[in-house]
C-alpha cells in the first residue's frame, strides 16, 4: 500500500469526521472500504485508477462473498473519496462515478405494531423512569420514535445552538418551537416536529443532565445534549442500542428492538394514519422518495393482515 494515499485517506476521514461530524461507526467502515481498493492494485496509486479498474474491484469484493448492500455503501465511500480528492489530483472524472453495484434485494424494515411501541414507551409492565439514566434513555427513545431520527442524528444532538473555539453545533433541540433541528446525511438540514411526551421527557432529562457533566467539559461534551456515565461525554449508538434493547426486554417485547425499529415505527405509523408519502419523505430526511416508497408496501402488509383478519370471505372456511 503506498503510504501517500493512506495518508489522504485519513485526512479525508478526519475532514468527514471535525467537519462533517460523521460517527466513528461510519469512518470505520469507509477507512475499510479504502484499504479494500488499495489492496486490490497494491502497485497503482489510487489517483491512477481507471473505471474499469474500480468495476475490478467491485467484482473481486463481490466474488469474495460480499453482499449487495455492503457494495453499494463501498462504491459510495469511494465516490466520496476520489470528489475530495479530484481537485488537488487534478483528475479529469471520478473512476467510481459510472460504476453500479449489483442490484440490492428489496427487504420490509422491521417495524413494531403501534401497541408495541406505547408498550415501550409508556412502561406499561414496569415503573416509571425514575434514576437520570432512566430519565436519559427515555428521552432518548421517545425522540427516535417523536423525530423518526437515526441514530447517529440523536448522538449528535446538542442542547441549544453552540459556536465555541473550534466547535460548531449542526444539529439541536428548539423546546420553545417544539422542533429538531438535524443535520442527516449528506449533510442536509431538516427540521422534524417533537410531540409533547418527547418535550416532557426532554425536560425530565434537561432537569438531571447536569450530573452527568465532568468538572471541566470539552465544547462538545458541555454541547452534547445525551451524555454517557462511563466517560461522561457525548453517548455513542453502541450504548443507545444496548440500552434500548434491555428496556425491551424488561417491557415484555418478544423481538429484538434495535434503534432504527423505532425510525422504522415512526415513517410506518405515520403512513397508516397520514397517507402522505411526501411529508414522511421530508421527516425522514430521504434524498429520493423511492427509499421511503419501501413504507408503503410496509403499510400495505399491515392493512392486509386486518383484511385478512376482519373480512367475512378473506379466507376459505376448512373443510
């Protein structure tokens, strides 16, 4: 591997993650997808790399038992990476740009029913949040399900708008408007409505943040609007995940709840009572309405079943 282009690579990367504010779970994998191409032309400079040489690659990836998915988030990482580096290496088009990967099967998102989902929230089987982590977590999950946010989205949340040194928030919560302000992927800003539970959760949690603050914060830490207890600094997805999934469990759910089902839940529930495909685009944060049209067929499952279940001639009697 040639030590110049690792070095752009992780300038590239550390441009992604101070400027652009990607999560360390992101940067991860494109600084895999990186040294994937590199090792693929140990002997040619990335800059020197032709399209059919990154069509090349794909195949060898493909071959090697990668999947669908995971090829079309490597060919975005590597789009991405040879736009920031075009203009310093002078090259006349982006290699990657032409280059398609195989066809991703379609696939429902995994939803919960809309009892489910009070279920969790609401504490039906268990007390109500008392501890300020609870009170955390609970603000948390009301949000992703409220917003319809990634989870990337919620970590990255901060307290109010904040400009200090060389910090700069991208993505807040407004109590007074009631909304969220989030800057989602590509960059893109979009501001997403919070209902009253979400703001009276929000508040419980405002109320005992304080105690999870270390002496002397960092900007980002004193921004952050959800802190961990381990290191006291901003929570990451990982404890988010591992603190849903448990609430999950001590709620009586008979499925694995990850923090995108509640992204799922939210875009879901909201077709079933809305029927308005372009609002939920925009509450999604969605570049192209056909990622979110995967919802309607979600809707359509949903309203099968209940015609399956209430229709008189739905089904044959047995004999």
């Amino acid at each position: 591997m040639s030590a110049d282009d690792t070095q752009r690579i992780e300038d590239w990367l550390a441009k992604l993650s101070i400027q652009q504010r990607y999560s360390d779970h992101t940067i991860a994998a494109y600084r895999h997808d990186l040294h994937a191409l590199q090792a693929c032309f140990a002997d040619t400079p990335l800059d020197a790399l032709q399209e059919h040489q990154i069509r090349q690659a794909i195949g060898q990836l493909h071959a090697r038992g990668q999947q669908a998915r995971s090829l079309a988030r490597t060919l975005s990482a590597w789009r991405s990476y040879f736009e920031w580096r075009a203009p310093d290496a002078q090259l006349s088009r982006n290699p990657a740009q032409g280059v398609r990967a195989p066809r991703i099967p379609h696939s429902l998102p995994k939803a919960l029913s809309v009892d489910q989902a009070q279920a969790l929230l609401d504490r039906t089987q268990l007390p109500p949040a008392q501890t300020p982590v609870e009170k955390r977590d609970m603000a948390m999950f009301e949000l992703l399900y409220a917003c319809g946010l990634r989870v990337s989205e919620l970590v990255g949340l901060d307290c109010q708008p904040l400009r200090q040194g060389g910090y700069q928030s991208h993505s807040w919560i407004d109590l007074q408007e009631n909304e969220v302000i989030v800057r989602g992927k590509g960059s893109k800003t979009r501001a997403v409505p919070m209902g009253h539970l979400a703001h009276q959760a929000l508040q419980a949690w405002l109320d005992v943040r304080s105690e999870f603050l270390p002496a002397q914060p960092d900007a980002d830490t004193q921004a952050a609007l959800f802190l961990g207890t381990r290191r006291h600094q901003r929570i990451t997805p990982r404890v988010v995940q591992l603190q849903l999934q448990s609430l999950a469990q001590a709620a009586g759910l008979p499925l694995h709840v990850h923090p995108h089902s509640l992204r799922h839940s939210f875009a879901s529930h909201l077709l079933q009572s809305a029927q308005d495909l372009r609002a939920v685009q925009e509450l999604l944060g969605h570049a192209n309405i056909a990622t979110t049209q995967i919802y309607t067929r979600l809707d359509f499952q949903h309203l099968a079943a209940s015609y399956d279940q209430a229709h008189p001639r739905a089904k044959r009697k047995k004999t």
